[in-house]
C-alpha cells in the first residue's frame, strides 16, 4: 500500500503567459484571488484508491499519524498478505514517535 501527501491551491492553475500569432494581442483575463490551500492525503494499492482523506491547510505529523491510524491500518492485514506492506517518502511529517 502507498502513502503520500500532496497540496492544491486553486490559483496554482492560473497562467500567466500565453502564445499567439507575431503581432496579435491575446486576450487573456489574469485573475488572482485569495484561493485556501488544501492537503490530500490518498492511501492506495495495485486496485485503486484504499482511503482518501483532504484537509483544509497543511498536514501535520499529529494529522498524518490520525489518518494512518484510523483509515489505514484497519485495512491492512498480517505480512504477506495484502496490504501488508506499507510505502512512503521520508517527509519531515512521517517522523514522529508513536506510543
């Protein structure tokens, strides 16, 4: 099973430059707002996606930790059988010790 973290922000999709025929003004409507940022957090397999989490703002370790907790081990089962293997990156919010 993959674990990982990813952010979006709606006005990352905004462009800034465009191309057009040489001497031709285009026209293009720049809008830029206050968009919130928002984290995903997506737990999956060879099948698809096992768990889907998205958070208003950043991830923490605290948060990380909830979602694996709660959404991912209940998923899992013993070593070898599916899912019992866990993979991610060493992001600064996958290390934290656990009781």
């Amino acid at each position: 099973m993959f674990l990982d973290e990813s952010g979006v922000n709606l006005s990352l999709s905004h462009k800034t430059h465009a191309w057009g025929p040489k001497g031709q003004r285009i026209p293009y409507k720049v809008t830029y707002g206050n968009h919130e940022n928002f984290s995903l957090l997506p737990a999956m397999n060879v099948d698809g996606y096992l768990a889907v989490n998205i958070y208003k703002g950043g991830v923490n370790a605290a948060t990380f930790e909830q979602f694996v907790m709660d959404e991912v081990i209940p998923k899992c089962s013993p070593f070898p059988g599916p899912n019992s293997v866990l993979i991610m990156d060493n992001a600064a919010i996958h290390h934290q010790q656990v009781n």
